[in-house]
C-alpha cells in the first residue's frame, strides 16, 4: 500500500493531501531509470575495460603461451641456421677444396624469396609480424637445407670418383727435373723473346736437350697431337676430366695419337724446338674450366716441401721466355 503524503498549507493553516501529477510520477521513474541505466552502462564499461572475464583470462594465458611457443620456436632455427651455415662453410671451404670443385655462392645459398603476397595469408592479425618472421626462417633453412643436399649428392659422386680424380689432377712435371735445372721462365709477365716487349706468359718454359722425354702429368685422354697451332709447333693437349686440361708445346716429335688414353708418367713425345721458339724447351700449360692457371701449383707428386719451394722461387724470377 503506497503511503499518502501530506503538506502543510499555509494558508489555510491545514495539512492536505500531495497529490503529484501524473506526468511528474512519469517523468521521476524516467530520470530514475536513466540514472540507473548510466551508472550501469558506466560501470560495465570500467569492468570490461580494466576485469578481464574468466574467458579472456584464458584466451591471454593461451596467447602468452604461443608467444613464448613462437620465440622457442625461433631460437631453435637460429640454432638449427648457425649449425647449417657451419656445414655450408666446410661444405665450401674443404669438401670442395679436397675434390677441387667451385664453392656454390652466397648468392645461391641465401637466396630469398620473391613475393611480396608470399604471407599475405599471415597478415591481419595481433601476432602477424612473428608469425611471417618465423615462416621466412623455415622457409629459408628449408632452401638452405635442400642446396646444401644437393650438394653433398654432387660431394658423394665426387668421392666416388676420387681415385679416377687423383689419378686425372696434373701432379708431376713434365719432364724429369728433381735437380730443378729446367725452369727459366715461369707464368706470368715474362719478356718476348723476339720483340723484347712484356708478355703474358701462360705457362711454364723446361730447358733440355732436344730429345729429352715428355710425360703426361696425369691420367687423360689426348684430344690433340699436331702442329695445327703454329705458335706452339708440334704439340700435345690432353683431356684429364674435371675440368683439368694440359697443353705440352715445341716437342720435336709427337709419340701419342688423338683419342689415345694415356697414364700418368707415360711417355707422349720428346723435347724441341719447333713452332715459335728460341732454343729447345717444352711449354707446359695447365688449363682449369676453360681458364690457363699457374703449373707451379700442380707439381705436389714428384717433389719434396723444399724442392717445391725452391721451385717456386725459381719461377717467380725475371726472366725471358723461350717463346
């Protein structure tokens, strides 16, 4: 039962009845209702702002205990990349050095990824930045890991083929010389002996009697044996695989024929003077992928430590060629 409220009319010097217009009842249980509602709308806000729900509690725990999946994650592919640059490094610098073969560019080993829509899948959400930043590391470890089984495949056939290599690699000298008496002119910037200017020397010059046997420096086949070349009168050149070849030059006599497979130290023809030249000697050339590179460095079979130092002082002289 609503109370009955009274006020006190002073003119009349009575108490009445309050009456409250029905309008104005409507218009307090309005404002009532507002008021109740901001503070509401008001509190929830400050609750849902600063008191996280039980299931946004859990939905944080599950995302801190990605992030910290995500770091180990790539703590563990750094670890994994330091190993795999190790294996690259010795892959590069004494597999292939061993078996003389070209190491495979930085280019080709930390090639990335082209694409900038490669991760756009990836893209939109809170953790966006570490998920694309751990795919590009696995992506790269796993081209990195395919290069490097490549070429350990390409290491295997060559280790196969290591006796076929060390038998091939030009190791000795082209003729007898234990008593280094036969080199006096070496690779590189040597004098023309017949227009007295500096020339390129590609190889190497061995004084000896005309007559004087010439060995094949290593297992080949021989796919020249003719004077065509004027320059280097009667001459031999020999195929010894692996990129190697080898060029003997102003023999007086050729004893080997084109397609013949010869043998290290096997006799191919005797020292002349033919061609272009000014007194008997042999040019010796070894040619690496295309390429006339230093002899002096192929010469590690026949000779002890010092009489190949010696012998690399010997050619590093100034001197003028035979040719």
């Amino acid at each position: 039962m609503s109370k009955i409220k009274y006020k006190f009319n002073t003119k009349s010097l009575s108490f009445e009845k309050d009456i409250v217009p029905l309008r104005k009842r409507i218009w307090q249980v309005v404002s009532y209702l507002a008021t109740g509602l901001f503070f509401a709308t008001v509190t929830i806000g400050l609750a849902y702002k600063y008191l996280d729900s039980p299931k946004e509690k859990q939905l944080q725990r599950e995302i801190a205990e990605l992030n910290l999946q995500y770091e180990l994650l790539n703590s563990r592919m750094r670890e994994v990349s330091d190993v795999l640059s190790d294996i690259q490094e010795r892959d590069n610098n004494i597999y292939r050095t061993i078996f003389e073969t070209d190491a495979i560019p930085e280019t080709i080993r930390k090639a990335g990824f082209g694409g900038v829509e490669r991760y756009k899948e990836l893209k939109g959400y809170e953790n966006s930045d570490l998920m694309i930043e751990s795919t590009q590391k696995l992506d790269r470890i796993s081209k990195q890991l395919y290069i490097q089984s490549k070429s350990f495949d390409e290491v295997v056939k060559l280790v196969k083929d290591k006796e076929k290599l060390l038998a091939s690699i030009p190791a000795i000298q082209p003729i007898a010389n234990k008593d280094l008496k036969h080199i006096p002119s070496g690779y590189g910037w040597r004098t023309d002996p017949i227009y007295k200017t500096g020339e390129f020397h590609p190889g190497l010059d061995f004084t000896a009697n005309i007559g004087t046997e010439i060995y094949a420096t290593g297992d080949g086949i021989v796919t020249t044996a003719d004077a065509v070349m004027q320059g280097y009168g009667n001459h031999v050149v020999i195929n010894h695989g692996f990129g190697y070849q080898t060029l003997y030059g102003h023999m007086s006599r050729i004893k080997v024929k084109i397609g013949q497979h010869v043998k290290r130290g096997e006799l191919i023809g005797w020292v002349g003077s033919t061609g272009r030249s000014t007194g008997p000697h042999v040019h010796y050339e070894v040619i690496k992928n295309g390429e006339k590179v230093n002899p002096i460095n192929f010469f590690f079979n026949d000779l002890s430590a010092a009489a190949y130092q010696q012998l690399i002082k010997l050619s590093t002289q100034p001197s003028q060629s035979f040719d």
